[in-house]
C-alpha cells in the first residue's frame, strides 16, 4: 500500500519538530515546513538516517501565497495529503494596547489565519478521496485567557472552536479533525513569547518535553479524538473556567506576578528600545 503523507508546520522545532520525528518514525512520508531552512535541513537528515522519507518546504506562513506554494509543493512531490498537523505559532506577553500592531497582525495571521487557510487548501482533496485527519495544535490557554497573552489566548480559542466545529461539520465523512491542547512545553515558544530570539539560551524553557505532545498526536491517528489536552489533567481546564471563572478574575495577579513578570523581565534586555 501507499505510504500516507503528513504535512506539519512549525517544524523547525518543539512540538513540530518532535511529531514529524514520531510521525516518519510511524511509516507516514512527512513534509515539513516552517521558515528557518537550516532546521528543516537538520531535521531532514535525522529524519533520513531513521531510514524514513522526508521532504522540506519552506515557507512564511503569514503570507497566504506561501500556504498555497506549500500545498502545491507538497502535492507535486507526493501526490496527496493524508493528514495535516496545524502547528505552527506563536504567542507575545504584554499587554494588548502594547503590542506592535505589526506583531499582532501576524500573530493572527499565522495563529488564526493559515489554520483556517491550509486546512480548506487541503479538505476538498481528502472530501474527494473520503479520507483524512486534520490535527490543529491550541493550547490549555484558549481555555484560560489570562493575561499578559491575551491575543495569543485568544488565537487558540478560536482554533479550539473552529476545529470542534468543523469535526462536527464533517461527521459523516471519512475525514476527522482534532484540536491538541497542550500547558506548558519545554520548546522556544516563551523565548520568543518573550521578545527573545528563538536562538537565544533556554533559560525560560518550562513543562513537558515536546515528544509527550508528539505522541498524543500520533495517538489520535489510532483512536481519533475530537480534542485531547496534554497531560490529561489539563483536561479540567474548561470546566475551571466555567465555574471559576470569577475566581480567576480576582487571583490571576498570582500567576502574573510568581510566574510572568519574572519571565517578562528576562525578556526585557534583547527587545528593541
Ligand atoms: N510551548 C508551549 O508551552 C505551548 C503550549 C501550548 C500550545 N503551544 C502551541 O504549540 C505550537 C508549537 O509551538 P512550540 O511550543 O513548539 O514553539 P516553538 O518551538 O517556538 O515552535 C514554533 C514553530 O512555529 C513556526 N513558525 C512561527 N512563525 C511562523 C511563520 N510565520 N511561518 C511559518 N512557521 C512559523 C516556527 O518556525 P520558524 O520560526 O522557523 O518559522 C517553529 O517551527 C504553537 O502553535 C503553540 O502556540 C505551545
């Protein structure tokens, strides 16, 4: 039989990277992309050395005309698309009004927009062929809007509700969609969260490491789910904000002030005056 293809954004490291890793490892053809060629070129060649076949694209995925090279490219190389993993993201702390419209603009495009993008790029192909998964990657934090990542909060609730929604659309089809919700994982994503550059030391590197992501993902291939939170227990997330909502109102200056003003001061020194 044809091996399946996967296609995963974001994968030039965290989460992306380690699920391309599980998902070459579990037999599929995986594309990657992501826009820092050098760490798809170094995934690739983990990849292959595990005997596994791979191929990189990159692409900015804040541009709708990359999304549609991506697609293209992938279906050119390969001919099909299996299963879409939704990944790629990111987040800012600070507060709404502070934030450079530019930064939240893309934040928005890239969080929100190619989500909503690849996925129809990809849909008709597998609606055709009455097969496929679409997995998309929110967080605990579209359930728990806090600040000082209010925006980005909210980018992943509206991937949490467009991706029950559109499971809900396609029941009765071949085709499944998921939504991941990981807390917090050991990746670059507080580094540049927090206005440093992805390169720079991990010292604000906190949570599960990614592979406990990537695995869950894989085990949605078996046991399709409509959404998994990672580790399970996040799973009380909603049901937090359902009936403490209040008390979130009135005790999220804990978090802010134990747990992200000191990860916002580290940030302080590399941001641009
Ligand atoms: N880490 C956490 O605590 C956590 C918790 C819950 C959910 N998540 C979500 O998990 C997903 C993966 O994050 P991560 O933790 O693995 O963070 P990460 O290590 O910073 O990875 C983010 C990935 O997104 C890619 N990306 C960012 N902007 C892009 C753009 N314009 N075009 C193409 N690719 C872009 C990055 O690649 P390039 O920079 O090379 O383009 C990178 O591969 C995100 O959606 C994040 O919101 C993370």
């Amino acid at each position: 039989m044809e091996r399946q293809v996967a296609l995963v954004t974001g994968a030039s490291s965290g989460i992306g990277w380690a699920t391309a890793r599980a998902l070459a490892a579990g037999g599929f053809r995986v594309a990657v992309t992501a826009r820092r060629q050098h760490r798809l070129d170094r995934l690739l060649a983990e990849i292959v050395e595990t005997g596994a076949e791979a191929a990189a694209f990159p692409a900015d995925l804040g541009r709708p005309e990359d999304r549609e090279r991506l697609v293209a490219a992938v279906r050119r190389h390969w001919g099909r698309i299996d299963l879409l993993v939704n990944n790629a993201g990111f987040g800012h702390y600070g507060p709404t009004a502070e934030i450079p419209w530019d930064l939240a603009d893309r934040m928005l495009a890239v969080n929100i927009e190619a989500v909503v993008h690849l996925t129809r790029l990809v849909l008709p192909e597998m609606l055709a062929r009455n097969s496929g998964h679409i997995i998309n990657v929110a967080s605990v934090a579209g359930d728990l809007v806090v600040p000082p990542s209010v925006l980005y909060s909210a980018t992943k609730a509206f991937v949490q509700a467009f991706s029950e929604g559109l499971d809900r659309e396609l029941r009765g089809t071949g085709v499944r969609v998921s939504v991941v919700n990981p807390g917090p994982v050991r990746t670059e994503f507080a580094r540049v969260s927090a206005g440093l550059s992805a390169e720079a030391p991990a010292e604000l590197e906190q949570g599960i490491p990614p592979e406990q992501v990537a695995a869950v993902i894989v085990s949605l291939l078996r046991r399709p789910r409509k959404r998994a939170y990672v580790p399970w227990y996040w799973g009380a997330a909603p049901w937090v904000a359902l009936l403490f909502g209040w008390a979130i109102d009135r005790l999220f200056w804990v978090w802010e002030r134990y747990r992200l003003k000191p990860v916002r001061e580290i940030g302080r020194p590399e941001r641009p005056a």
